[in-house]
C-alpha cells in the first residue's frame, strides 16, 4: 500500500494555510502533526497569515465578533453592536485581539477564552467594587508579546481608578485615579492602544490607555463645527474601527456621520466619510452568553453572519486563531516523526485528500512543491 510524506517546511506551509476547524482536527492524524500545529512558531505564523489574507481580501472588511443581549436571538438589533447596553447585563465582552476574547460574567469573574478552540482561561479575582461604574479593554502587547487586561471603575466622583492585568505575570496593578469620568464603556484596540469616550472638565475627550506603556493619553479630536454639534455634543458619542483605523460616531446616528481618523493621533487626519463607499463584507461573529459555560464542551460562537453593513462599525474586531489564552504555558516541540500513530498506522490518505482540494494556494512554488510527494511502501 502506498502513503505520502510530505517534506516538514512543505507540510507547514499547508498545513498553515488551513482553517482552526480544520488543524484541530489535523492534529489527531499523528503526533508529530500534533507537535507541529502546537509548536508557538506555527501558532504565531497562521495567526499572521490570517490577518493578511483577510486584509488582502477586497471583498472581506473587518472580521467582528459580537455578543447577544438576550440568549438564542438571531436578529442583528438583539447583538450589541456598541457598549449602549451594557448597564442592561451582567455578562460583558471587554476586548478581543489575535483570536482572544476577553468576557466578564461578573464583577469577580474575568474570563480568557479562544472561542475557536474552546479553551477557557479563568483569570485572578481582580476585586472590583460591587457598586460603581465600570469600565474595561482587552489588548496584545507586542513589546512584550503578552496580553493586557484593562479595568476602570469610579472610586471618587469625577475620578476613575484604573488597574491592569498581565497574562504572563498573573498580576494585577494599579494604575492610579485620573480625573476622567468614561461614558463608553469598552475599550476599542486601534494602534496598540485601548480607546474610550470621556469627559474632563466639561469637555469631551478621546481617552487612549498605551499597552506598552501602561500610559493614558488624550487623542486629539476634529477641529470642525459638524463634528461638535454631530458627534461630540451628544453623551451616546462612541468610537469604532472601520478599516483598522479610529472612528467615532453616535450610537443613534449609525450608519451615518462618521469620523475616521485617517493617520493615528493626527488631529488634521479626521474625516467625515461616506460610510456606503467604505463598507464591505463582513464576518460577524456571534459569542453565546457565557454564563453558564462549559470548557472544551460546546462551541461558544452561533454561525457567523456575512453582512453589509456599517452597524457594527462600534463592534470589536476579530480573527480566529489557534492562540491559546494559556501563554504561560510552554509547549516543548518533539522531533518530527515519521508519520505514524500509535495503531502504527501511517496519516489518514482521505484526509490529505480533503486538505489539498480545499485549499486555495495563490503560491505557485507551492503547489509544485507539494506535488513531490515521495511514495513508499509499508510492511
């Protein structure tokens, strides 16, 4: 009986190229595949090559992932498009980035969870007043390769406290009170740094939290009366993503009047756009009520949607991925073997087939690369 082996770099560039539905169930062909698809290099490279080919895509804007106001509803106004009713549940999505979405079921509970995998990260109680006003933000740190967890809550009037979390010091600080009070309530990553919409001294204020730095900053905001009488007067102001750059817009107005900060923290780079032109396909990414979940068990994620619509401009943005929201965990890589499960049976030819008739290489050494397979007979 003849079985293929494919040469380790050809057989990553595949395997790189597929879905995390389909890896995860590549990684029970063997243990060497088990190995390679777990390895933090691969991880990393297939998290890359997601981001490019949905940037590259014409057709497909920003990914989206959303989390339902009420169970089982499967009506775009029953997802929260923007942190607008927030006060109306206890279960909140605070962040997503690089396939990690972070999920608050309660005050005491701050929940890491890769909704592709089903893995489930529960993080130390990060002891919030019960009673306050509570805001919060997710985010990747590259200078560090760690992931931030960001909590603000009132402890005096007119003051926000903030604390922040770090996965892989499993610490949470405080970053000091600041005379800022926060009308939106989640924090959109754009540019390395989590954004809200507050007020200090009676003005309006794109507040902006640094994740290398654990610094806040003021964003500078159009200087243009259609924006103070559209956008900045009015207490439903919040901000969004439309092709990986900060906008802002109101809540009631969407999707229309909105500001998109074309070059990042350049006052003269506001523009208001035309958000029919802008739009494109989006894959809009439905979180179960994570309430009452069940690690490893169920999918946490309805079928996702394929919109054409600037409503979920205020919508976290997202990308499945293998990251796992366990990073200090190290997983040592074993040499490639030879193919073989433990039944001593060689790699599921059915699968491989599956494998190459659904993927779309564009890389043309690729695929002639691939067609050198070299045959060999077991005994």
């Amino acid at each position: 009986m003849s079985r293929t082996l494919f040469p380790e770099e050809v057989l990553e560039q595949i395997l790189i190229r597929l879905s995390v539905k389909d890896l995860i169930r590549c990684r029970s062909v063997s243990k060497s595949w088990l190995s390679l698809i777990s390895d933090p290099n691969f991880v990393k490279g297939h998290l890359k090559n997601s981001h490019n080919r949905d940037r590259n895509d014409d057709g497909i804007g920003n990914r989206r992932i959303v989390m339902s106001i009420i169970p089982c509803c499967y009506r775009h106004r029953l997802y929260e498009r923007d942190d607008i009713f927030f006060d109306a549940r206890e279960c909140h999505l605070f962040g997503s980035a690089n396939g990690l979405v972070c999920v608050s079921p309660s005050h005491s509970e701050i929940l890491l969870v890769n909704p592709e995998t089903r893995e489930v990260n529960k993080l130390k109680n990060p002891h919030i007043p019960e009673i306050g006003y509570l805001i919060g933000g997710f985010g990747y740190d590259p200078s560090t390769d760690d992931y931030k967890v960001v909590l603000g809550f009132t402890r005096f009037r007119g003051y926000t406290c903030f604390k922040v979390f770090t996965l892989k010091s499993n610490v949470w600080k405080v970053i000091g009170d600041f005379h800022y009070t926060l009308f939106s309530r989640v924090g959109i990553l754009c540019n390395g740094a989590l954004h809200w919409v507050a007020k200090h001294d009676n003005k309006k204020a794109i507040l902006s939290f640094d994740l290398s730095e654990d610094k806040l900053k003021e964003i500078p905001q159009p200087d243009h009366v259609l924006y103070e009488v559209g956008i900045a007067g009015y207490s439903s102001m919040r901000l969004g993503t439309l092709d990986d750059r900060l906008c802002a817009y109101r809540s009631e107005m969407v999707p229309y009047n909105i500001w998109v900060m074309n070059n990042y923290n350049v006052k003269q780079s506001w523009e208001l756009v035309d958000p029919e032109s802008k739009t494109k396909y989006e894959a809009v990414h439905r979180l179960k009520d994570l309430k009452h979940y069940i690690p490893n068990k169920r999918s946490f994620c309805h079928e996702k949607w394929i919109v054409k619509t600037p409503e979920f401009v205020g919508s976290l943005t997202y990308v499945p991925s293998l990251v796992s929201p366990h990073v200090c965990r190290k997983l040592k890589r074993k040499r490639p073997e030879t193919g073989s499960t433990k039944s001593g049976k060689g790699p599921d030819l059915k699968l491989w087939e599956l494998i190459l008739r659904d993927m779309q290489c564009k890389d043309p050494g690729l695929k002639n690369k691939a067609s050198e397979v070299i045959l060999y007979k077991s005994y």
